[in-house]
C-alpha cells in the first residue's frame, strides 16, 4: 500500500513538473491574428492554389502564340524505294537504233561559222550523216544509263524544326485564356474564404480562452467566499450558535464550489488546446490571451453589412467566377461550329540517308471545319447552356441564405447586447444580496443557506456576462466574415467603442 502510495505521488510530482516547463505566453489579439496567418496549412494551401492557377493563366496565354519544335526521328521501311523506268528504256531503244541506221534527214544548219555564210543549211546526205550520229550516241547512253533509281533508303533519319500557329479558332482560344483567368480569380477568394474562416475561428478560440480563464477565476472566488463561509459556520457552530445542518451545509456547498472549479480548470486546457491548434504554436508555450472581451454600444445598420456582403463575400464572389466561366464555356461550345485556321511550316535541319528528291523546307496553311458529327456538338451547347441556369439558380439561394444569415447573426448580436445590459444590472443587485446575507448570517438572523445560494447566484451572474460578451465577440467575427471583410474585426476591437469587460 505504501508503495502505491510513493508511485502515485511521484506520478503527481512528474505531471506537475512537466506543467511547469511548459512557459506561458502573453498574447494580443493582433498577435494572435499574425501566428495564425503565417502558420496555418489550411492558409498556406490556399496560397498554393492561388500560385497554381496564377501559372495557369500565364500559360493559358501562349495558346495565342506560335508553337515551335524541333524532332528528331529515325525510320525504318520494309524496303528500300525503287524507280525502275527500265519500260521506258525499252520502248526508245528500237526508235534510236532504227534512226541511228535507217533515218532521213534534211535542214540540219551549218555548225561551221566559217562557211555559215555561204552555205547555211548541210546537204540532206551530210544532215543524214550527222543526225545518225547522234541518234547512235544518244542509243548508247540509253543502254549505258541507270534505269532502276533507289530513291529512299529503308533507313533514314531527319532532325527537323516546325511551327504552327493557330490563327482563328472560332473564339475557343480566347475563351480558354478567360476561363484560366477566371480560375485564378475564384482562387483567390478561396483564400480569402479561408483567412475570413480562420478569423471566426480564433475569434472562437481566443475569446473562448479568456472566457476559460475569466470561468476560472469566477470559481476560484466562489470557493474563496465558499471557505471563508464554512470557517465562520465552523466557528459558530462550535459556538453553539448554529445547528450542525447548518455546518454540513456550509461543507457541501464548498465541496461543489471545488468541484466547479476543477471543471472549469479541465475545460481551460481543453480551450487552449484548440487555440494552440490554431496558432501553430509548439507544444511548450501556453497561449495567455491579454486582449479582454469586449462589446459595442452601436453597431452599423443591418442594410451596410448586407450591401457589404453582396459585393465582398468570398461564397457569392466564387460563385460568380463560377458563372462567368459556365458562360465562357457556352462561347466555347458555340465555337466549335465554326472552322479553325492555321499555319504549320517544317526546315530540314540535318539528315542522314533522306532522299535528295526531298524539300527542305515545307509552308501549308489550312482550314479544318468539321460539318457534321451526329449531334454532339449540338448537345454539348445545350448542355453549356443549362449549366449557365444552374449555375444562375445557385447564385439565387446562395444570396438569399447570406442574406438570411446575416440578418440573424445582426439580430443576435442585439440580443447578446441587451443581454450584457441586463445582466451588469443583475450584478449589482447579486453583490449586495451577498453582502446582506453574510451579514444576517453572522447575526444568526438568516440561514448559512441564504448565503451560499447568494454566492451561487453570483458567480451565475458573473459567468452570464461573460458568455453573454463571448457570444457577441464571436458572433461579430461571424457576422464580418459573411459580410466579406473580417479583417474589419481587428478595428472594431480595438476601437474607441468598444467596451471591454471582465471580472
């Protein structure tokens, strides 16, 4: 029994020295904002994809440009390419050899200048003579000559540069580049849609952190009066001037102010735990948020935070982007009915074994226009255009649900607002029922019960208000959030009308 008794206190020993390596750390609201920014993933990856459609888009506008390449191919056919005129050999052989031998001929001119001038035109039998001759040579090199060409060898290889250059695509070039810049606009209001969800949530968290400490605080002075209570019960009881009920009153009542206190110490590292998550801070520091909860004596009215929202909120401005890309994309399906132009040249840079009767360069303009292809061009249009109307539908409900939203997060705040009125009225009234109870108590004109009831209603009070402030600092980040500018929330809490509260 011993031994478990030294484990479990040097078990305590250790948790307690492990809490108290652990060095707290003061943070502002601001300061808080500025870890979130810099080391949330969920933000960094939204900056990602901002940079990946940014890069998109700047892709998107070489597809106006010309596109260059150089190849280099190696071939191989099954045979080498012949041209074997050996037929046409044939065929001039009999009339250059019946010409060469049998042939007539008259009006050959003199070569000779010499005598050109007294005798232009040869005698038939010299003419004869010649044009025999000829006939005879030119028979010879008929028969001499290479009548069966390879034109190609089975292998070659070439290394060429080509260009082509899509002139006119009926708009799908253009409505391509507008898509990919459209991208890149909805990316970033994703990111803004992120920043504006981070905001609400450390608001939620921060907030929620002081609200903890301020519990615990709350339930640490309930135990306090709860102990000194109990002394005084002890006392006179021992007096004889108060029965025993009244003592095990007083006992039990500060039994459960401690154990109030120990829930409210567990949900406080609950509550840093989850703002921890959100600043990225490492495991030993303890967030203490300095920055009180705070509220507004008056708001803007509902109808600017309802014009802001329409204009700047990330929800509406994606859906937008959305919607102006369906209708790029309608453009796009209307294009395709119509024909596409461009030009393509090639250059011969080096080969190996190619055929000389190959050229070297090659220039071709063209125009491809495709005339029928069932329906599917057709259906593709009507299909853009329904996504058009769809996308026009959910733009609809999306700006009557933030509008609803907005207007019930307005309401709450006002609720929340009159509720800290009330309560700080409250307050006033539950100090004084604690000071005249403990008096009657102490004049025995009043049971110990009355006092720990006036105690307990106390502390409810204190920790209304202090929900009463969460809700409406968190419900404020909410409500700029929708509203498309939560960094606004930053302003509000730092300025001259706000009201900061605790205990």
């Amino acid at each position: 029994m011993k031994m478990k008794t030294l484990i479990a206190m040097a078990g305590l020993v250790l948790t307690l020295g492990a809490g108290y390596l652990k060095a707290q750390r003061p943070i502002t609201w601001k300061e808080a904002l500025d870890l979130t920014i810099s080391n949330n993933p969920a933000l960094k990856q939204a900056d990602f994809q901002v940079k990946e459609k940014k890069a998109l888009q700047q892709a998107s506008q070489s597809l106006f440009l010309p596109q260059a390449d150089i190849s280099a191919n190696y071939m191989k056919l099954s045979d080498d390419i012949h041209l074997d005129l050996t037929p046409v050999r044939d065929a001039i052989t009999p009339l250059y050899g019946t010409l060469g031998k049998y042939g007539v001929f008259a009006g050959v001119p003199n070569p000779d200048p010499a005598t050109q001038h007294i005798m232009p035109i040869l005698p038939d039998d010299i003419s004869t003579q010649i044009v025999r001759q000829k006939m005879l040579e030119g028979l010879e090199k008929v028969q001499n000559g290479e009548w069966d060409q390879m034109i190609q060898k089975k292998e070659f290889a070439t290394l060429q540069a080509s260009v082509n250059w899509t002139l006119y695509a009926g708009g799908r070039i253009r409505m391509a580049s507008r898509v990919a810049s459209l991208q890149s606009e909805e990316a970033e209001w994703k990111k803004r849609q992120v920043v504006g969800d981070l905001i609400a949530e450390l608001a939620q968290r921060y907030y929620g952190v002081n609200l903890a400490l301020q519990a615990v605080k709350v339930r640490e002075m309930v135990l306090d009066g709860m102990m000194r209570h109990l002394n005084d019960a002890t006392r006179l009881h021992e007096q004889g001037m108060i029965a025993k009920a009244e003592l095990l009153n007083a006992k039990v009542y500060t039994s459960q102010a401690q154990r109030e206190l120990d829930k409210a110490r567990h949900e406080l590292e609950t509550a840093r735990e989850a703002l921890c998550n959100t600043l990225g801070l490492p495991d030993n520091e303890i967030p203490m948020p300095i920055s009180p909860l705070f509220y507004l004596d008056s708001l803007p009215s509902v109808n600017y935070f309802l014009d802001q929202a329409l204009r700047n909120n990330p929800q509406l401005r994606q859906v937008e982007t959305i919607s102006q890309q369906t209708k790029a994309g309608e453009k796009a399906s209307l294009a395709t009915l119509l024909p596409a132009v461009g030009v393509r040249g090639s250059y011969d840079i080096a080969n190996k074994d190619l055929s000389e009767q190959a050229p070297q360069w090659i220039m071709a303009a063209g125009l491809q226009w495709t005339l029928f292809d069932g329906t599917a061009r057709i259906k593709r249009l009507q299909a853009a255009k329904m996504k058009t109307h769809q996308v026009k539908e959910i733009q609809k409900k999306a700006e009557a649900d933030i509008n609803t939203m907005i207007i019930k997060l307005y309401n709450d705040l006002n609720i929340y607002l009159e509720q800290i009125y009330q309560i700080e009225n409250d307050l006033m009234f539950t100090d004084e029922l604690v000071r005249v109870r403990e008096k009657a108590f102490e004049e025995e004109m009043a049971p110990g019960t009355d006092v720990t009831d006036a105690r307990l209603l106390q502390a409810k009070t204190r920790i209304e208000r202090l929900q009463a402030m969460y809700d409406f600092d968190t419900t404020l980040a909410r409500l700029l959030q929708i509203a498309g500018m939560p960094e606004q929330f930053t302003y509000w809490q730092t300025s001259n009308k706000a009201k900061t509260g605790s205990l």
